[in-house]
C-alpha cells in the first residue's frame, strides 16, 4: 500500500477487498449447497 493514501482511501480498499472475500465465500457455499442437493440420500439421511 501507498504511505499518500488517507484513512478513509485506505478503509475503502479493506471495504472493497472484505466485500470481494465475502462473495466469493457465498458463491462458494451456494456451489457446494448445489452439490449436495444434487447427491441422492441414504436411508439413514431420512
């Protein structure tokens, strides 16, 4: 990071980065959600 950037430039790069991590966080459970619904279930999973 650049030691020019101001507090509030510096909190909008975490924002963005944090929002970036959490998306993909999400698309990642919404895929892996996908995968188990796509799976048949066993007798014992009722």
């Amino acid at each position: 990071m650049c030691k020019d950037m101001t507090r509030e430039e510096r909190l909008a790069a975490k924002l963005r980065e944090n929002l970036r991590r959490r998306k993909t966080q999400a698309r990642e459970m919404a895929d892996r959600q996908k995968a188990d619904e796509a799976l048949p279930k066993t007798d014992d999973e009722g």
